[in-house]
C-alpha cells in the first residue's frame, strides 16, 4: 500500500496525543470500575459506562459521556420460565424491521398495572409497553442529577430535555460536559445473536474465544422505535452494547488508531453534510473491514491507505442505501435516513478526500497539528506527551479513589479546579497545553 512514511509519522503522533495502545487498556482497565449499582424512583439498576469511553478511545473529557442504565428487576425474553424471579416482557418481533421488537407484559400483577398503566397499550387483551411513553415516564422520574461543585456543594440541576436517540442528557457545570444516559432493559435473546455467532468468517475476526465469550454475554432494548414504521411510539431498538465494546478491546493497534481517525473525518467533514454519519456508523465500518480483510492488512504502515479505504466504504454504502449492522446483518443503518441530496454532497467530499493523497491527515486537525510541533519543536512535544499522560493516569487514579470511597462511606478525594480544567484543556485542545507546557 501507499503513503508508508506519512502512515508511521501520523502513528507516532497519535501514540504521545493519547491514543497509544497502552494508553488505551489503561483507560479499558479503569473504565471496568465505573460500573455501579445505583437507586432509581424504579428500583435498583446497573449503570455503566458505554460508547468510546468504555472502549478506551477518548481522554476522560474528550467528547460527552455515555452511560447506560439497566433496572436489575426486569428481563426481555423468549423464554418467561428461565426468568419467572422477575418482571418479565415478551419480545413480539412480528412484522417488525430487523433489530427491533415489541414488548408485550406476561407476568404483570394488577397492582402493577395500575401504576403504570399510562405507559401500556392494550392491543387485543395484551398489554404493550410503549416506548415513546417509557421515554418520557422516565424523564420525569430521573427529575435531574446532583453536580458536586469544588468546594463540595452539591447543586441539583434537570435534565436539559435534549434527546440523542434513546437517551436523556445532562450537563455538568464544572466541566461543561454531557452526560447521555440511555435507560434499558436486559434482554436474554441466544437466539438472535446465533447468526453473528455461526457466521462464516475468512480471516478469523473476530478470534474464536471473543466469538465465545460474546456469546455469551446479554442484549439490551432501547427506548426508541423504527421511525419507517407505522408502530414507532410500540417499538424498542435491540442492540448489543456490551458485545460491541468487547469486540473494539479486541481491535489491533492499526484498527484502533483507523477507528479514531475515521471518526475525526465523519465528525469534520461528513456529518456537516449529513447527520447520518455517525461515530457509530463508522465504528461499524472498521468492524467489517477488520472482518473482511486478513490481520496483516492492517499494519500501522498502511494507516492512511485503509483511512482511504474506509472512506470508500462509506461511499459504497451510501451509493447502495445500504450499510448492514455488524451484530445484526439484516437491519440496515441507512434505510429511509439518508436523503438523496445528502448522499451526492457526502460522495463528492469523499471524492475531494481520495484526490488529496496522504494529505487527507492534514483534515484530522488534532494530528496534524501534533505531526508539525514534532517536526519543528520535537522536545517538547515530547515533554508535553509525558505530562498529558500523568495527568490523566492520575485523574482516572482519584476516580477509582473516590468510587472506593463512596463505597466505604468515605470523604471523596477533592482535586483543585485548576487541574480538572487544565485536565480538560489537554483532551479537548492539546496545542493549547503545549503552549502553556512550551
């Protein structure tokens, strides 16, 4: 492949910007104790961190935060007498599109249906549970969240009433960051994860133990319906969370580094044009990719060339209206989103991107900048590369602390303003931190 010599410089530079492959299991490592059990108005859940802070790709105020919050009482099944200890809800996929279902109360005590018979729809003596009201009962009952300031004060605040897909969002004043917490329900379904499973699969990606293991592992509904159907207020989206997160961990330092980039590009070139091209979509492609094309492709030699490689992809997709999910073959990520005159302006940016060579990096603005200090202030960039690492090594080391704490009954670990600002300044403008390092 071309553009070897750019490949490995832009590598580099990504290695001491925070995206090196150690820097990235040591934010996995800490990430696994963010999961907690938490008290809601609806009983005890899980919540747990999802999306590219679960996968280790951004710096702790790099990009919003995504949570997931899982009632730890109810379960979505096929098989009610695996679960009878619980509140069950049957998946109704019939005349559904692909990855989503209805949900249908089996074992609801009349007491219970009173209370929450505002969210449940009657259709021929069943009880469906509607997930535009279930999106809303539960903004009301999460009324807001407390932000602890410096000082230890505590202010209450209400959701902010944004909806990203499924999710509620909330703002954290010290930091002026996101929170998307997306309420789901456990959903035990083997059966629709057999497909990927028994997938026939060419180069060995995924390996057969991750294969094993997410087999293994539970699905989730979300509050949010087909918006091609007609039943889109009854329908809930499938989706496999935390089969997706193991199956990023698993990517090789040249996937990890080619997911990160692409995303960099969707996010300053793309999605502009088109709101369709998503970090999840391109999470996505590099997933095919990975699975269509053998190991020893993907070498951090040939980084801008799958970058270009990717991006074609992308065009094909869209020229085809077609982008199959990676867990669930069949549901189409670009059914009925993306309008025509959308897809032409994306394919001709795509076009204009291919023309530029290995300098499509200079369009990744945070590496290009970090290749330049290399070339003409090498030192201290090196310097600032040190710095930002034990910064953030000693941010996520206070997390963990104060999770402990919280545990134990104990005072939380106060960190100054000052460094969870300048904290933020290195995820969000490194040269802004070099500077002040310089």
């Amino acid at each position: 492949m071309e553009y070897t010599s750019t490949s490995i410089r832009a590598s580099h530079t990504m290695d001491l910007l925070g995206y090196s492959r150690e820097m990235i299991k040591i934010r996995q490592k800490y990430c696994a104790y963010f999961s907690e059990t938490v008290d809601t108005p609806y009983g005890k859940s899980t919540e747990f961190y999802a999306g590219s802070k679960a996968e280790g790709l951004t710096a702790p105020f790099e990009n919003d935060i995504d949570s997931v919050r899982v009632p730890s009482h109810i379960i979505c099944t096929t098989e009610p007498r695996k679960h009878q200890h619980l509140l069950i809800l049957l998946l109704d996929q019939y005349a559904t599109a692909p990855g989503y279902t209805r949900l249908v109360h089996h074992n609801l005590r009349p007491e219970l249906y009173e209370q929450n018979k505002e969210v449940m729809v009657n259709i021929l003596g069943k009880h469906y549970l509607s997930s535009t009201a279930v999106k809303e009962a539960w903004k009301k009952a999460n009324a807001g969240y407390e932000d602890i300031g410096i000082d230890g004060s505590v202010t209450h605040h209400a959701y902010t009433g944004n909806h990203q897909g499924p999710s509620l969002t909330s703002n954290f004043r010290l930091i002026n960051m996101n929170l998307d917490i997306v309420n789901a329900f456990t959903c035990d379904c083997p059966e629709l994860l057999e497909p990927w499973i028994n997938r026939s699969r060419k180069h060995n990606w995924p390996p057969p133990n991750v294969v094993k293991e997410i087999s293994l592992m539970e699905g989730h509904v979300v509050a949010i319906g087909n918006k091609s159907s007609g039943n889109e207020f009854l329908e809930w989206r499938i989706c496999f969370t935390k089969a997706e997160i193991k199956l990023i961990q698993s990517l090789n330092d040249c996937q990890t580094k080619l997911l990160i980039l692409l995303k960099m590009i969707a996010k300053q070139e793309l999605k502009p044009l088109c709101r369709e091209m998503t970090s999840y979509v391109m999470k996505n492609v590099v997933l095919w990719l990975s699975e269509m094309y053998p190991s020893n492709v993907f070498v951090n030699e040939n980084l801008i060339s799958l970058l270009k490689m990717a991006l074609q992809f992308v065009k094909i997709c869209l020229i085809n209206n077609a982008l199959p999910s990676f867990m669930i073959e069949e549901r189409n990520l670009f059914a009925d989103r993306v309008r025509r005159e959308e897809k032409l302006a994306v394919c001709v940016k795509i076009d204009e991107l291919q023309i530029e060579g290995p300098d499509i990096i200079l369009r990744c603005k945070r590496v290009a900048e970090g290749m330049d200090k290399i070339n003409t202030c090498p030192d201290d960039f090196y310097r600032y590369s040190s710095k930002r690492h034990m910064l953030e090594i000693s941010h996520l080391e206070g997390i963990v602390y104060d999770i402990e704490a919280e545990k134990n009954h104990q005072q939380y670990a106060i960190r100054p303003e000052s460094v969870l600002r300048l904290l933020k300044l290195t995820d969000n403008n490194p040269m802004a931190f070099f500077s002040i390092l310089s």
